[in-house]
C-alpha cells in the first residue's frame, strides 16, 4: 500500500541531458521516448533529442534528456497481492526550460489494482514561459497487467498518464503538446498478446499541428 503522503519515484534517474539510448546519435533539443516530442513532429527528427523506443507491453527504457533535463527512469513493481496506490508512482522527468526531458517506464504487475494516486512517465514540464513551446518533450512507456481471474481496472480512480509536454502561447493563442506515450492495460482474463492500448494526452481542447 503507498499512502496519500507516499511516493515511488524514478524522477531525473533516466538518460543524461544531451543522451539518446547507445544505439542512437543526440540530435539535441527535445526529449522523446514513447512518442516524438513536439518540435520532432512539426520540422522533422532533427529537433527531436533521439527517435522513439522502448515496448508497449515490457517497459524498460529510460527517457531521453533534454538540453539541460535529465529523462524519467524505470519503476517495475510486482505485488503478489493487492496494490493500493493513494500516492505517487511517477517515472516523469523533472521540470525544465528549454527542450525538456522525457518521461521513463512505469511496468506494474499485480494480482488487484485499487486506490486513487497518480501513476504517470509523462514528460517534463516546461516553465520557462519564454520558450513559447519551441521544444516541447514527449511521454514514456506505462504497463499495467492484473493477474488475478475476473481483476479489472474499475477499482482504480486515480490518473494514469504518460503525457507529452503542453504549454500555451499566450500572445500567438497556440498550445503546444509533445507526443502522448503508450499506456498498456492487461487483465488475466486476456492472452499476451492482447490488452488494451491507449495513447492520448490527458490536456484537452489542444490544436493540433501536423
């Protein structure tokens, strides 16, 4: 059980500000993970810190850094009863300026999900307001599987999110959002190869850019 005031953090435990995983070269600016971040899908991979990795179903990645953020780390639980969370489970990177950080893996294996925390690997937010969402980074990687026979995700309340970073330009009235990170849910009921997939970003009412 992790009480209201209790908190499992992978906070600034990710990939170095300037560090894509081994197998890729730093492109610099903003941080991506399990998604592009947003300065990646307006002008191209360029301005994108690295491209997008990790699995959907076994999160195990860190995220990328910013310019000057550390990415969000790697949290796996494995409860062999009920997890009650009325705190925080965060793989988030921390808050930056500048082409911020993205967010790590959050990998959760238990026989019951219960409470009404946070369980997130979102992206940095950014507050330097200057900045006008030149960069903006993206969410991480989340799984979720129960194991007991008939589980489902009904007795938990609380957000579940793997975000990409928002801001508002307040003098241009544009919003900006990195790319959403993927959140896997899976109940006993349902074969590894299925589950249920969702990748949205929890900020409503955005504009869109392509």
């Amino acid at each position: 059980t992790i009480g209201a005031s209790g908190q499992i953090s992978a906070l600034k435990l990710g990939y170095a500000n300037n560090t894509c995983p081994p197998d890729q070269v730093y492109g610099g600016k903003s941080g991506s993970h399990g998604a592009w971040g947003w300065a990646a899908n307006k002008v191209g991979s360029a301005n994108s810190s690295c491209y997008p990795y990790g699995s959907v179903r076994e999160p195990q990645t860190y995220g990328s850094g910013g310019v000057s953020q550390i990415g969000g780390g790697v949290i796996k639980i494995v409860v062999e009863g009920k997890l009650t969370n009325s705190g925080t489970i965060t793989a988030s990177a921390p808050e930056g300026g500048y082409y911020t950080a993205a967010g790590g893996s959050v990998n959760i294996r238990t026989v019951e999900l219960a409470g009404e925390g946070i369980i997130t690997a979102s992206g940095a937010f950014q507050s330097f307001s200057a900045s006008k969402g030149y960069a903006l980074s993206a969410g991480g990687r989340l799984a979720i599987r129960l194991t007991k026979a008939g589980a489902d995700f009904s007795s938990y309340t609380g957000p579940i999110t793997a975000d990409g970073v928002h801001q508002k330009d307040p003098p241009e009235n544009k919003e900006y959002t990195g790319g959403a990170g993927t959140k896997w849910f899976k109940t006993a009921a349902e074969g590894e190869d299925e589950g249920t997939l969702v990748i949205d970003n929890s900020v409503r009412g955005l504009t869109s850019y392509t």
